[in-house]
C-alpha cells in the first residue's frame, strides 16, 4: 500500500505524528491510555487462561510495552516477543519503561520487531499465545485475515491467539455507526474505529488455519470484545 492510503487507515500509521508525541513524553497516552488498567487487565486474562512463566508470548501491535511490562515480569526470561510497525514506540517503550523497571535482563532489544504488514520476521516459530489488542479495532477485515494467515503459516507449534475487536450492539444493522456503551467510542463498519459481526470474524479466518471462537465481555473499559483462536 501507499503510504497515502496507509495513513488514512489509521492515525497510528502516521509515524510523523508518533515521533511528535513521543518528543512530548506522551508514549503512553499515543496507544491509547489506560496505561496500568488495560496493561493489568491483559495479562490477567492471559494469566487465566493458562499462561505461565514458561509460556513465550507473542504481543502483537505492542506499541510502547503496556502489556509488555507485565508480561515481561511474569514470564521466564527471552519468552515475550512483540511486534509494531512503529519502531519509536518500541524503542521508547525499551527505554522508559523497561530498563527502568529492571528488566532488561528479561527482555533482549532484539524481541521487539518492527512489522508494519503481519510477516512475523525474526519471530520464533514455536509461539504459546499470541495476543493482538487494539488492534483490528483500527484495521479492515482485510488486515485480520492476513494477520491470522500468515502467522499459522509462521508459528509450527500449537498455539492461541487472542485479539479484540469491536461489535455492533445485538441487533443493531452492521452498515450504521454505533456508539459503545463503555468509553464514548462510536465505531464504524467502514472506518477507524471498526466493527464486526461474530459471522464476520468467522468469515475472515475461513482458510487460514484458524478456528474462531467469540470470548465476548471480557471488562475492557472500552467495550472492546474478545476473540480466541485456535490453530486447527
């Protein structure tokens, strides 16, 4: 894609904008916010869901380490991996809040990849979970099905992926905006935001390798739902 097109997606793809608001020291509100909330609340929800110490983790779309953080200090030491086509937020994210916080000895530069198009260079490919938030919520479907196709082609172990996405109410016509009932976000069938259907997650893992099922609620603060993929 041009880079025209690229930035029109979504305003994480203007990298300019990126740098700017890591000059200003706001790494942390440029991804979104919510900083310790969402961070806790991901690796929770991968911690019951049967992550351990021993697991390697997969983040993918981890921006400057919000998960990243935790999951660092969870795991065993070179197991968190992460990607983000942002290269700034990674190195930010490595400077501010992971040598700070002690762990770099946990965490090899060389584990944060940048990966603007779901190639998954350099990543092992024995993965126990893999873990995508906020990040189809900011992409066409089109971006989903290619990230869930080329990563069952990249990873030759068993492997979950979770990933969120946004949904329109029940009931509601997909075709129309609609505002979510956490967070003041109104999300979109066309545009960033997004939302999609159950049928249409379905839809875009057809022929991937993955087998989906709907989590839904899992307590995010913006009404973000819940996808678990199984590699079948």
């Amino acid at each position: 894609m041009s880079t025209v097109s690229e930035t029109s997606l979504s305003d994480y793809y203007d990298q300019a904008a990126m740098a700017s608001a890591v000059e200003r020291g706001q790494h942390r509100d440029v991804i979104g916010g919510m900083w310790d909330e969402i961070g806790r609340l991901q690796i929770n929800f991968l911690k019951a869901n049967g992550l351990t110490p021993a697991s390697t983790l997969l983040d993918i779309g981890c921006g400057s380490l919000r998960l990243g953080i935790h999951a660092i200090d969870f795991l065993d030491p070179g197991k968190y991996w992460g990607t983000d086509l942002n290269t700034i937020l990674l190195d930010v994210g490595y400077e501010k809040e992971i040598v700070p916080a002690g762990l770099a000895n946990k965490l090899a530069r060389s584990h944060l990849i940048t990966d603007g198009d779901f190639s998954f260079t350099g990543i092992p490919e024995e993965v126990d979970f893999a873990i995508a938030t906020s990040v189809f919520t900011h992409l066409p479907l089109n971006h989903m099905r290619l990230c869930l196709a080329n990563l069952a082609q990249h990873v030759t172990s068993s492997c979950t992926f979770f990933f969120t996405v946004f949904t329109p109410p029940e009931g509601a016509l997909v075709t129309q905006s609609h505002s979510q009932h956490r967070g003041s976000i109104v999300t979109h069938p066309h545009r960033d935001p997004y939302h999609y259907t159950v049928a249409d997650l379905h839809h875009a893992a057809t022929d991937t390798g993955w087998s989906i099922e709907f989590v839904g609620d899992w307590d995010h603060p913006r009404n973000q739902m819940m996808v678990k993929a199984i590699k079948s």
